[in-house]
C-alpha cells in the first residue's frame, strides 16, 4: 500500500522548527511514505532534506518551472487544479497569476499529481496554528476532505507528533 503525506509551511519557520521538519521528513521516508510538498524556501525545504537524507520518495509539486531553482519535473499544473483552488481561496479575484499559480500547486500537494491521489495526512507549520497564506489553501482542502492535519505551530502539536509516529512504527513493524 502506497502512503503519501504531505509537508508543507510557512516559509518564515523558526530554526528550531526546521531542524524538527528535517527529523520529521527523515521518519516518515524510513516508514516509506512518499513526501509532496512544494519547494518553497522554510518548512517545504526542511521536510524535503530529511526525506533526501535516506533517499525517500518524494513529488515536489512546482508552481513553474525552476521555481527557487528546484529541478523537479513537476510544474506542469492541471486546470482543475486552478478551480479546487479558487473554491478554496477567499479572495481569489484579488490574487496576480503567480499567487495562483502557488495556490493550485498546493491543491496538487494536496490531491497528487492526477488530483485523485489524496495524502493520507498533512503536517505543516503555520505561526500560532493560524490559518494563512497558501499553507492555509492546501490545508482548507485538507481539511475538506477530512483528510487529518497535524499543525506544528498549535500548542503540544509535537506531543501528538510523536504518538503518531510510534503508531506508525508499530504498524509498520507488524506487517
């Protein structure tokens, strides 16, 4: 069985907390979870190391080509994906085409590369567990679909981290 998560956040995340992205990033690769995320400099950056560390699977999701000069091959974004995002985004008439662009990569971060492929949970960051930018995008849809988030910026998120991640050891453990 295939497993996907997402790591996602704010780019203005603490070093303390990337240094935890990174650990959290090199777990999840080891458990065999395949990492979307986006490329962005901060959170996104940080799981993508820890999942590079043990050569983890992963589909980094880019709003264009290059994108902060990132090589994957993954920019080219589906209509669909523009429609998700605009049902998502409460201002979306007042966004240029670039913040778009950001905003319905996230849905991809979110839904797969074919929007049909749902992670199994999200982790991010956001400052105080508050709901902004497009980290707020990927996880309204999240959120949505009833698709779990674990927000590292909301208090004793860590704690509950790390019973999941023993819950996630075990299981994998027993197969």
């Amino acid at each position: 069985m295939v497993k996907r998560y997402c790591g996602i956040g704010s780019r203005k995340t603490a070093p303390n907390l990337l240094l935890i992205m990174e650990q959290i990033g090199e777990d999840l690769a080891k458990l065999g979870y395949i990492l979307h995320s986006g490329g962005a400099e901060g959170a996104d950056q940080a799981f993508e190391v820890g999942c590079d560390k043990v050569n983890g699977p992963k589909q980094v999701f880019l709003p264009w080509k290059g994108f902060n000069s990132h090589t994957s091959p993954l920019y080219d974004i589906p209509e669909e994906a523009f429609y998700i995002a605009e049902e998502q985004h409460p201002a979306w008439n007042l966004c240029s085409q670039g913040a778009k662009k950001l905003h319905a990569r996230n849905i991809q971060q979110i839904l797969g590369l074919d929007l049909q492929t749902p992670v199994d949970f999200v982790i991010c960051n956001t400052e105080g567990g508050e709901l902004v930018g497009g980290t707020a995008t990927a996880v309204s849809l999240a959120n949505s679909l009833g698709i779990p988030v674990l927000n590292l910026g909301e208090r004793n998120a860590m704690l509950t981290y790390q019973d999941r991640l023993k819950e996630l050891t075990l299981a994998k453990e027993e197969v």
